[in-house]
C-alpha cells in the first residue's frame, strides 16, 4: 500500500477483510500515518523502495498524490509487481503513454482505478446493455453532482473539474457506449461559488459526446447537490431503457399533507461507493492470482485523460472538439 | 336523474359529454336543485313518477338518499326501467331482498354502483389476477383512509363504518378474492374524533376475513389521513403478487436536504375517481343498450351488506362471526 | 373552430365540456369534416369568411395546417376576433414577426398553444421554481421521446425534428429558465429510421443552450420510445432540484421473480395532454373573457421558433449559434 | 462464540472487522466446525465450559440450537459472562422466566438478538416514531413473506410459523406500537405447501393486535415470495404515516414495451439484513463496554414468545386470544 491516506486506507481496510489476502507493507511520506494503518491492519511499515524490492510483495496499491504516480508506476513495474493506480494515472497525456510503455515493456498487470465500473447498479447495467437487453446504444445520459465544492486549494491544483471529477463520467462514457467518442463539446460556469470562477474553473457543467455511429452522450456535472450524492445513468437503445438511480440513506418515506417524503442520497462517496470499492479490488487481485485480464487497464486512464482535455479545450474555446 | 345531490350531478355531466347518450329528465325533493341541474344540462324537471311515466325515459339512476331506494327501486322495476343505484341498496338486508325479488320479478337490468371495481387500476389488476398472472389468490390487503371524517350527523345515521366506508372494501375483496368469505373478524376504535365514539361509531378499524379455499384478506379503514384520499389493494398469489397503489396529485418531486418528496395523493374522491364514476355509467348504459349482462349487480349489493352487518356483529361481540 | 381535424376535435370537444362558451361555427377545407364536427358538438358548419363575419364569434380557433395561419391570423386579427393558434405560428420566423404585426397593430388577445405549459405537472413545476422553492436555476434537463416516428411524408414537409418536435421542448426550456438562451449547440443522428436520414432529418438529436447568466438547459429528443411517449424534465437550483416524470398508464404493479414492474407511460399524446388541452382552452377563454393577458403569446412562438432555426443551422454547421 | 453454524460465522466475520473487540475462542459440538471458524478469525476452538471459566471472556455469543439456550444462559449467567443470545431464547415462556431469574440475579447484560430492530430502516423508521413525527401511533402493519419455505424438517420442530417466523414481527409490533397488545387474533392457511399443513402448521397467516389504547396492528406472513425477501412496515398515526419498504438488489430499472422493471428484492436474509447484523453486535459491545444498557432484553424475548404463544392458541381455537 503506498499512500495511507483516505483512500489508500479505504483500500488497505477492504483487503483486510477478505481471505486469502494481506496488506503486507505500508508507505507514505508521513511515517506516522504509515505506521498508524500498519498497526490497524497488522501490517509492516516501510519505505516505499523497500516495499517495492520485497519478495512478499505481489501487487502493489498507488494510492499517492497523483504527481508521484510517474515515478512509481515506473519503479514498480520494474520490479515486477502488478500495479493497482487510483485515478488519475497523471495529469499529462505524454507521461501516460510514457507509463503505458513501462508497463507493456515489463508485461506487470495494471489496473487504473475507476471505482464506479465496479458499483453493482452500474456493473449490472452495462452487463445488460452488452447482453444486448436494450439492442443498439442510441443515446446516454449521465449525471453526476457532488453534495458540495471540495477547498479551492484543490480545485487549483486538480486540473478543473473535467479532469477531477467529470473523468469518472468520461470512463462511464466509454464502459456505457461501447465505442470511442469522435466529438466532444463543452459548456460551463461559475454558479456554485464564484471563488471558483476566479480560479478559473467551473462547477457546473455540461459535455456533449457523439461517436461515429451516431450515438450521442449527454454528462452533467456540478459541485453541489444539497440532497447527497447524486450519481445517475441512463441508457437508451433501439429496444428499450435502462437506467440507475440514486441510493438513498434508507427506505423510510414519511407521508404528511406536503406529500410523501424519502431519504436523501447517501452524502459520503466512501459510503455510496462501498461495495465498489470492495469490489474493484477483488477484480485486480483475482485478476492477478488468476493471470487474467485487468479491466479497466492504462489504456483506459489515457482515454479518460484525453476526453478530459478535449472538454477543457472546447470550453476554452467555444467549439466543438473532433478527438 | 332520480336525485340531484352531488353524486347525482357528477352522474349527470359524466352522462352529458358522452355520445348517444341523453339525461332526459331530473327529479328532486327540492324542486330548484332539479331545475338547476337541468338547466345546467338542458334536460327536464319533472317529479319522480313523471320521470318514471315516461316513454322517452329508458334507465333511471337512483341517486337520492338511501332511504327512498327502496320505493324507487321498485317503482322503477315495476315501470320496466333499468336501474342504475347508488350504494349501499339499502340499510337493511332484508329489504335488498325484496329488491331483488322485484327486480327479478320485472327482469330490469339492475347495477349496484360501486365505482371502484370501475377504477382504471384496480379494473386492471383484478383483470390481470382473472389471467392468472398471479396464480391462484393466497393473501389480500385492501387499505382505505379518508382524508378526514364525515359530519357526525353524517355518521349517526350512516349505519358506521362498515356500512358507510368499509362497504366498498368488502366489495373490493368480493372482486379480488373471486370466492366468498366464510368467516369475518373485526376490531375497531374511534381514535381520530372522541365524538365518533360517543356516537356508537368507530373511525379506525382491521378486518380480517377468509375464504373456504383458505385465502386471507385483511382491510384496515381510517377517516384520517393527512397525506390525501389513500386507496391501495395488494394481492398475494402462488406466483407473484399485484398491487394498485395511491393517485398522487402530479408526479413532481422536489429533492432538498430533507431528501426527496412527491405530492400527497388526489384528496377529494370525485376526483380521485373521476375516471371510475366515467367507466361505471358507460359500462351500465353499453350493457342496458346492448342487452349484455350488467355487474356488479343487486346480489353485488346484498353480499356487501350483508359483510357489513357481520362486521359490526364481530365489533360488537368481540368474537369472529361465520357467514 | 377553424380546422376540423384532429387537433381541432379535441378543442371542440373540450369546449363542449365547459360552462358558459359555446363553439358556435366550424369551417374546415373538407366541408364533411366540418359537418361531421358540427352535428357532434352542436355547432354550424360554415366557410372560414362567414366565421370570422359573425357577430356571434368572439374568438376562433386556428387549427388548420401551418401553412395556411398567416392569412387566417391576418383575416383574424381584422375581424377583431381573439386567437388561439396551433403551433407553429408559421415555418418562417420573418412572417411570424409580420403577424406579430398585424396582432399588435389590432391589438387582439393572441396565444400561441404551447401545450405542455398546461399540463398540471409542468405547470406546477414552473410555479415552484418561480415561487423560489430552488432558488436560482443553474440546469434544466427535458428529455422527449415519442412512442414511434411519424410517417416519412409528415417529416418531409414538417421541416425537421427541431421545428416540428423539439420545438415544444424549445418553449419549455423558456418557460423554466426565465430567462433568454444566447447560444445553442446541436447534434443528431438517424438512428431510428435511415429513411429519416435520407429525407435530410436526424431522429435523435441533443441540444445544449447556454443563457446570459450562465445557466444551461440540456435537450434530448428521439422519435421512439418503446415504453410509451416519454416526457421528462429536472431543474437544478441553488436550493434543490424539481422534477417531473411521466404519467403512467396505471398505478398497477406487478412482482414476480423478475423484479416489480409498473406500467408503460401513457402512448397516445391526446391522453397524456388530456389535462393540458383542456387547461389551455380554459386559460385562454377566461383571459379573453376577463381581459387579462394571455400567454404563451405571439413573441413565445417566434421565441420558439427561432430556437428551432438555429438548433438546425448548428446541426448543419457542425458549431455553436449565438443567439 | 458458542456454536459456530451459520449465524455463529455471522457474528464471527461481523467481530472481526471491528476495531478493539477480538473474538477469542470458539466452541461447537462439531470440533472440525469450531476449528474452521476458529482458523478463519485467528481465534481458539475450546469445548464451552473452558470458553466460561476463561478469563479472558467478557461477553458470549450464544448462536447454538435452541433447545441448549437454557443451559448455556444459566452456565454464562453464573460465569458472570455478558451474554448476546440468538432468538429464541426458548421455546417455552416458562422456562425463559426461569433465564430472567438467573439473568436478574447474576445482573450480568443480556441482549435477545432481534436483528430487524436494528435494521437501518426499521430504526430510523421507530426512531422518528419516538421523536413524535407522526403523532400517537394509531395503526401499524407489517408484512413479512420469506423466498421459499424453509425443509418440512425444520418446521417440524421449530414450534411453528408463529414462533419461529412471525416472532420478529411480534418483537417488531412491540417496537413500534411502544406499548403493548392485550388481544391477539390468529388465521392461516397451509397454502403454500400441504406437507406444511400435514406436519400441522400453516404457511400463509395473519394476525390481528389490540392495545389499551386502541391502537391496532395487523401482520401477515408467509413462507413464499417468488420476488424475494419481502420486509416492510406501516405506521399510521395522528400526523401522519411512515412506512420502510424492501431492499431491491439493485437500482437498475429497464423499461420496455412491457413497462418499467426494477430489481427483486434481496433474496437472502444474511445480505438483506447486513447491516443489522453488524449493528446489534455494536450495540451489543458498546453497551457491555460502557455499562449502559443492553435492549432488547431478556423480557422482551419473554414477551415475543408469549405473543406466539397466543397467536397459536388463537388459531387453534378460532377465537382471539386476551394476554
């Protein structure tokens, strides 16, 4: 596990609980947060170079600031070890292929980190659509809206909102379509908080994507939804619809003269994603004991990378962006 | 028009936008809500025997106080009319038998007017468990709450509540159960006003009845219900279960921090039924036109009755009374 | 009644209905079709001439084909006779501003019948968000769909799926934004028919407007929809989010080891805007009738229409228009 | 952990996920039984009367067949052990009264195991109860109906549907009515399955609860539910309703010609009440841990018991029950 923040705990917890596997090794720059995931999994503490040379390691977890990916993407594939890497691989389009080509030279195992594939309403959904339920796709709509803005701290360091948080809607794009998307066009605005017009991003927006069958997908996007987390997908094709909805909090509904009142959507993403978050990490480590392929691969956080960047381009300058 | 109150005005503007058809004639006790209602829809006023003389007049809908049924009833059977009456027939089981007998007697198609069975959903599902979608009909909840409680006045010579409200549940198991009850239990309280319990009454109340194949179906009744007019049924078979559930005003919702809320269901029963009061006329004026046969019919109204008698014995005794 | 087609029997039968108004002349250039509805509703047959002559007429009803409204608005308006128009106005937006002329100078009441305003569910959707219930709009979602595309020969001469569908969508995005578009951006393809393709249309088509206070209303239309006619729209704001779903055929509910499974949404447009028709009727003759302001006027259907004009000028450009 | 079958290895993977509570040892008629578990949690298999006398055992998990309960709760009690025993305590009334002598004279914690009080939804749900949203609670319903029947073996000694089913709704009427009932009224059928019947139990039932207030609960159960585990409850009060429904597997809803189909309910009773497992254990721990105290309780076992008694009894005399 390199990386023991909050979602390299979230990781290192899930692991815990299944059999058959072991956090062996823990890093991070502040050994003190190392040592303290170390001692709640019963895990060894170490620094990451060590981590990487030891033969007790099979797989290793980059769950660090995005801007160190490079380096260890490189250092673990040489050493041999299968790669599980959060999202995004990194922040520049080169360096992904650079480690695209780490990986195919040295042939490890590696597995970029889109959680939502794994999320059990949206894995199912797309199983359906490939098990041609609803036939041809003919148009996709995505909408994703976070409870509320994260610090402008990290929206100036983040690369904007298409590359932060609509990049979980770009791979959603590409799993729901089945094809790559030849156009992309991009509006959006400052509406949430103008702090975050100053720093140049937007935090509420929408993309428009068609693919050269002529598929067309509609992603919004905005930083706050005062009734939760608000993550939807909706799918039409020549023979029908499937959509996911939202997880509520619970299934209370409260019946008064305003009406019928249910939950709202659970807030936390940790909470919402929980059972994708176990089950992506089973993916990559079935798919490693097992020797089979890992999905999605490096060359699906380029693709995501890609579309991010086009959608900054379009908004940036007003046109459509042919990919 | 034998009545012009307001179920009988509802009949009569159902009647006017309907092609082929005419209200030719009205009567009341009160002479001015006669001639207003007949001017509302260009028929005549007349007095209940003139009405009943006429040659031009081919069915009579009963719609006056439940009292003066029986003497329309049989004035009208003995005129040859065809009769359309509004629930219950009468208060007294053993006169619904005399009306049958004269209505046998003179042949007159006869329809006991219990809109619900005409209610496009529950028409709909009673249809689909007749298919067998469901298989054979195991458990039944019928679940009816007004939005709030009559008059007293209203109460005290209603017969209570079995008689007055419920009697339209136990027509509604009578439908959905396809067989008759053999036993009935019922308990009661008057929670909602203490004045319904000083009048005999109560206004919440749990019936459970079974059948000789062994199905169950319980009602509960409430004259309160803040969120609107709350009508659902629920059927259990071998195979699945179909349910009809409440009419809501419209289908907006509005999503806050409080979670997700939807509009309270239809609150005033002409409209919650509106397009059952519309059925129920057509089916009766297609089957007296096209001499089909006419359901639910007076033994519809005899079998409710009697329920209703049987369910305030089971109050009443505290034990469960066998039919 | 001016037209005597579908359209036209809908708001002759609606009016029928109602108190106080009376259809007291139809013309169509079918004189059988004229006197079939006449002898229906009560009404005369005549020629459109001696329509808009009677003294007796104090409003007519535009439901004749598009391209015959000009010279009746103009003959119309002269007459000094209120206007209710079926959309649309007119094909060109350069003589729809010569009938805002005409309508202007003889200072006639004159609605443009954009339905959907109407319908119970939209319109309290639109109060609440007035009403502040969300506070500022930041993004307005509206997805049509209808059951199955018209014939080839109606789409030929309708000029294409932005004027004669999408138009509608057009409207409501007005209606809930509040404000005005100032860009728009299209994409479509033919995904339903290739027939549609090859008469130069597209069949399923997405649109983004984007508004001066950067706001953003996304559109999707297809011509089919295997569940039923499928109309939908979602309004984010600074406090929340309103929405509206579809009407559904019935509230019945189906379990079995599938799943639950509810109806199909209402297929017909006549029944799902069954409310809508007669609630704009009713708006319109109590606004002609009481002298206030009617609305959706003559400046909303050219609003509209030039939306359509530059949705498809997109399509075509393959860029953004600002508007 | 005395016994380790399937809810044994519940609680088991439950303990071991949380953080400062180990289970310690184990122990099962079936060594191999004890030892797997034992192996898979890192934790001692011992024969029960070691798991007593060991110091290092503050609390014990009694998750055996029933008919051991009464000895192993008299053997902890005298240990000083807190205990958590499984439902039901045991099948007869008396000789639960005699554990409530040795639990209130030892004075150690005892927590009967009523899971779905624990359930996110029905605690949240009873919780708002308390909390007064709905005013005095007036009518309850519960609705529970397992996938399939359990082996005519099991039912042939688990004292019946009423004790060994409906006791959760039981426990769960008393949880939300938060008073208790003073008759009961039982009916059922053998429906499902005649061997059910020939072993002399039914499968389909419905019981009917009064309290001195006048309060009414109606339940109903049954061993069949084609679309999965159904789990809901009703709450009617002054102020309105609050009702919990069913745990779909998912949120996927594809919608065809046939209408809208969303997902069967969770058809397994370890994963649909999940999270109530993990919840009565913490409970559990952190009430032994901070001294507070335990609920449910021992006399709440009692009281479930004695209401299965009566439902019985009722049944079998065809009368209701006074308690």
């Amino acid at each position: 596990m390199l990386g023991c923040g909050r979602i390299g705990q979230v990781h290192a917890l899930t692991i815990r609980r299944l059999d058959d596997v072991r956090v062996t090794a823990v890093a991070d720059v502040f050994p003190e947060a190392a040592q303290s995931l170390a001692d709640r999994i019963g895990a060894q503490a170490m620094d990451p170079d060590a981590v990487l040379a030891s033969a007790k390691v099979d797989a290793v977890v980059i769950a660090t600031p995005t801007d160190t990916h490079y380096d260890l993407i490189h250092a673990a594939a040489r050493a041999g070890k299968a790669i599980f890497c959060e999202k995004p691989v990194d922040m520049s389009a080169d360096r992904i292929r650079d480690c695209i080509a780490v990986v195919e030279e040295t042939g490890v195992p590696f597995m970029t980190a889109f959680n939502r594939r794994f999320d059990p309403n949206f894995a199912s959904l797309q199983a359906r659509i490939r098990a041609g339920e609803i036939g041809q796709v003919e148009l996709v709509t995505i909408m994703s809206r976070d409870p509320s803005p994260p610090p402008i701290s990290y929206i100036q360091r983040s690369g904007g909102i298409f590359r932060d948080m609509m990049i979980h809607d770009f791979d959603m794009a590409r799993f729901l379509l089945g094809e790559e998307p030849v156009q992309i066009f991009a509006v959006g605005s400052a509406l949430v908080d103008p702090e975050i017009g100053a720093a140049g991003d937007v935090d509420t927006a929408a993309v428009t994507l068609t693919t050269s069958s002529g598929a067309i997908c509609q992603i919004t996007n905005s930083r706050r939804a005062v009734y939760g987390y608000d993550q939807r997908v909706e799918v039409h094709g020549a023979g029908g619809m499937l959509r996911a909805g939202n997880v509520l909090e619970n299934t209370v509904e409260l019946a008064t003269g305003a009406g019928f009142r249910s939950a709202p959507t659970r807030h936390f993403f940790l909470e919402r994603y929980e059972a994708a978050y176990r089950a992506e990490v089973v993916h990559f480590i079935e798919a490693v004991a097992g020797g089979t392929t890992v999905s999605p691969d490096v060359q699906d956080g380029l693709a995501a990378q890609l579309l991010a960047d086009a959608a900054a381009e379009s908004l940036t300058t007003g046109k459509p962006v042919a990919l």
